[in-house]
C-alpha cells in the first residue's frame, strides 16, 4: 500500500513538474523568448525570485498580486537600431487585449521604454520593458486595479505613502 502511495506521488509531482513546460507561454515569456532570438537578449539569474514572487503573491503588498522580473545584461543594439520593427513586435505579441500607456525612443542613444496595461475586472497587468545602454529590464506586475487607479490619481502621495509602509 505504501509503495503505491509513493509511486502515485512521484507521479504527480512528476506531471507536475512537467506541467509549466507544456503550459502555453505568456506574453512575459513570449518577449523574453523573442529578445533572446532576434535581438540576442541575455537575461541575468535573480536570485531567490521564486521566493520572492511566492512572498508577493502571498504578502499582496500595495494591490500588487503577482510580480515577474528579468534583468537584461546586453543585447544586440546595433540590431535592435536597425530594426525600426521593434514596437511592432512587442504589440504583435501582446495582442489586441494590450493597450500602449508610454513609448519612449532616445534618438541619441537608442533606448527604448514601453509600458503596456491589459485591464479586467478583477486584475490588471503592467508590462514594462526598459532597454538602455546595453542594458535594460523585463517586469510584468499583476495588479488590483483600485490600486492603481489611487496611483494614477495621486503618485506622489501614493508614493511616499508605499515608501512609509502604509498599505491603505
């Protein structure tokens, strides 16, 4: 009887961990994959993210329900300049859902920051990507949307309030 039990376990955990390969990727992976194929991204190991994301899920902290981060440590920017396709790219892979909030592109150095909002009734998702000097930064926040509507409304005041520890 045990050996059953411990033979239906290790088949669970083995589906289980199998499962988030098989399980379609989202728009966050979807653009890690794409920068690292077209563009040649290197994205840097965070240390203890899982516990980290695990901890925010958990703690909520300030409307924000879930986090993923990836650190980009170079890229090709000569191929990314010569492109001119990148913001297709990124609205192509986030889909219609997606709406653009801000599309900054540095003529003088080539640095790029968007930042895409997908809303819902229940949860809202901020996509950020940041490309600098070589550089840059792939964030996805899942967020309550009251919480960023008292953000939006008032950021200085619900900036300091965060930074103070107040959670309202």
């Amino acid at each position: 009887m045990r050996s059953r039990l411990a033979l239906v376990l290790l088949l669970a955990l083995g589906i289980g961990a199998a499962a988030p390969a098989t399980a379609a990727a989202g728009p966050f992976e979807r653009l890690k994959d794409t920068l690292a194929s077209r563009y040649a991204a290197r994205f840097e190991h965070v240390p203890m993210g899982g516990l980290v994301r695990l901890i925010v899920k958990a703690a909520r902290p300030d409307g924000v329900l879930d986090m993923k981060v990836a650190p980009i440590t170079g890229y090709d920017r000569a191929r990314l300049a010569a492109d001119g396709t990148f913001e297709t790219v990124v609205a192509g892979i986030l889909g219609r859902d997606w709406r653009p909030l801000v599309r900054v592109k540095s003529l003088r150095d080539g640095a790029w920051t968007s930042l895409h909002l997908k809303t819902g009734s229940k949860q809202c998702t901020l996509l950020v990507v940041a490309l600098d000097e070589g550089d840059g930064a792939l964030v996805e926040l899942t967020l309550r949307p009251e919480k960023l509507l008292e953000w939006i409304r008032d950021p200085v005041r619900r900036s300091h309030d965060t930074a103070a520890g107040a959670t309202r």
